[in-house]
C-alpha cells in the first residue's frame, strides 16, 4: 500500500471527535414571582456548582439588582420583582468577575484575602490576580 491509502484508511478508523470543549456548565437561576417577591430557589446550587460561598454570591447579587433580599436555607428571597434573565446575567457577570481565571478561561479558581486585598488564584495554571471587592 502506498502512503496516501494508508493515511485515508488511518482517517477512516479515527473515532469521531466531539466539539464540546466547554466542561464547565453555570445553572440557570429556577423560581419564581410571588406578589412583590421574587424567589430563587437553587442559588444554593449555583454557588456549589462554581465554588463560591453563597453569602459571597447573595451579597454581590443585592449590590448589582439593588435590591433587599433574605438568604434562607431553602432559596432566596429578593425584596422586588426581578425578571429571571436579569438575574442570570447578573450571575454570569459574577462568574467571569470572580470565578473564571483571565490567563487560561478556565473556573478552577479560589478567592484567598490577603490583608486588604482579595486574590484569585487559579488553580489549573497557577496565575494569580487582584479583584475587587
């Protein structure tokens, strides 16, 4: 065999790549309007899913939706109604402030105060950058 059939027939037996490169997946926000009152119920979850304590992520929320709200076990009660986009962008805006590490894109970060500083240092390639706090 010649090297051109043997290349067609090593592509022939690769196995089909999958495009899905994003491992990294942020919930969308689940609850719901009741009377003046908008209830999330699985903020809980989100602050797991990209590591974050919740009263971190409850906090950066009221300041951005400047709106009163209440951190219960079972959800999140904000003082106002907020349509459940607005929310989310206001999650996402969080994650790439807080979470995603600005070297390599990626979310294995952890928030570390040093003095009056706050870091994020990444833990996929070892980058470390100040953020606001």
């Amino acid at each position: 065999m010649d090297y051109e059939k043997l290349l067609d027939k090593a592509y022939e037996n690769l196995p089909d790549i999958k495009e899905s490169t994003d491992r990294f997946k942020l919930p969308k926000v689940t609850g719901h309007v009741q009377g003046n009152k908008t209830i999330i119920s699985n903020l809980h979850q989100i602050a797991q899913s990209i590591n974050r304590p919740i009263a971190h992520l409850f906090k950066y929320l009221l300041k951005e939706l400047a709106a009163p709200g209440e951190l219960k076990s079972n959800g999140v009660i904000l003082g106002s109604k907020i349509s459940a986009s607005r929310i989310n962008e206001k999650i996402e805006k969080y994650v790439y402030n807080y979470v995603i590490c600005k070297q390599c894109n990626k979310p294995d970060t952890k928030l570390k105060k040093e003095g009056n500083f706050i870091f994020m240092k990444c833990m996929a390639c070892g980058a470390k950058t100040t953020i606001k706090g």
